[in-house]
C-alpha cells in the first residue's frame, strides 16, 4: 500500500535543503564579522559585534523557519486540491472503462485514507522547520569562535574569515557529491559564490 501523498512529508530536510541553510546562515554571519573594522576595534565593539552576529542568525534563523512552514502548508493545500480533482476523473473516464476497470479503481480507492479536509502541518514539518532553524543559528558559531579565544582582533577576524572559507568550501564539496559534479570544484564555486554574496550584501547595506 502507497502512502497518503497528501501527509507524506519529505524527510526532516533534504541534503540540498540542509546544504542551503548551512550557506545562508554563513552568508548572513559573513555579512556582520566582514563590516567589523579591526582597526578601531575595542573590547566594547567586539562583544558587540559578538552579540550581533548570533543574534542576527537568530532572527533569521526563525524567519526562515516560518517561511519553511508557510510554504509546507501551501503543498498540503495543493494536495487536497488534487485529491478532490482526482474524485472527479473516474465519471468522466467511465464510457472508456471496462467493469473489471472499476473493480479495480474500487478496490484501489478503499485502500486510501480520507484526504483532510484542510491544510494540516504534521511533526515531520515542525521538525524540519526546527531543523531550519538550528542550521541557520548553530553556523554562526564556527566563524565568531576565533573572536572568543585570540585577543588581536586583527588576527581573529582572518582566522574567522579563513573558517569561513573551509566551511563555504566544505558546503559546496558537499553540494556537489549527490548533484553529480566535481566536489572540488563545486567547493571552490561555493567560495567565489559566498564571497560575491557577501560583498553585495554588506555594499547594498545589508
């Protein structure tokens, strides 16, 4: 027996899905260490600036849930809207079925649970969302770590920048495994891809 497509939800977040936030919650951290100036720098803007970041992917990071959930919803509307197109077919097919044709259909339409009469999230999508959520905040924290533990600010920020480009390399190599590419080169694209992001970000004020 199939599952209900209608319920069936994907996994809690597909690799494209996991590889995705990882890279925004990058970009969006990147966005505040690279505006930081490690020469007028004082303890006060560190701990600001430490402040910032992780509260910046938090806020993000809860948005970009929602929207996983709002756009979940969405797909259990067109779902249902399917199901009840699809109760309206056998009527228009039957002068082109044979009565062991609708034997059949009878026997397979049993089978199938009632779709719902309405949109309904299931644990799978607040999981998922939950799981946006972590990705988006948690990758804030391998880029500001340097600040915590080396006092030149000017040497932390590069040690940042340098984490940050493992992981936007480590992303794309990942990327670029299940998409069928070259992983090294898909990790290279990622950091010039990251890096012009980044840029535009903080140019557009960001």
């Amino acid at each position: 027996m199939s599952e209900d497509p209608i319920k069936t939800s994907k996994r809690v977040l597909e690799p494209y899905d996991r590889i995705s936030e990882v890279l925004f919650g990058l970009i969006m951290v990147l966005t505040v260490t690279c505006s930081f100036s490690v020469a007028k720098a004082n303890h006060k803007q560190v701990d600001a600036m430490l402040l910032a970041a992780p509260g910046c992917n938090l806020a993000w990071g809860a948005i970009d849930a929602v929207f996983y959930l709002v756009g979940r919803f969405s797909e259990q509307g067109h779902g249902i809207l399917a199901a009840i197109i699809s109760d309206t077919l056998p009527p228009l097919l039957a002068s082109a079925l044979t009565p062991t044709d609708f034997e059949l259909i009878r026997q397979r339409l049993n089978q199938l649970p009632e779709p719902p009469s309405h949109p309904k999230l299931t644990k799978g999508d607040w999981l998922a969302a939950f799981g946006v959520f972590l990705l988006v905040f948690l990758s804030t924290f391998p880029v500001v770590i340097p600040f915590l533990f080396l006092k030149d600010a000017r040497f932390a920020l590069h040690a940042s920048n340098g984490v940050a480009i493992l992981m936007l390399f480590l992303t794309g190599y990942a990327f670029g495994r299940p998409a069928g590419r070259r992983p090294w080169l898909t990790g290279i694209s990622m950091v010039i891809l990251g890096s012009v992001l980044v840029a535009i970000t903080i140019g557009l004020g960001g």
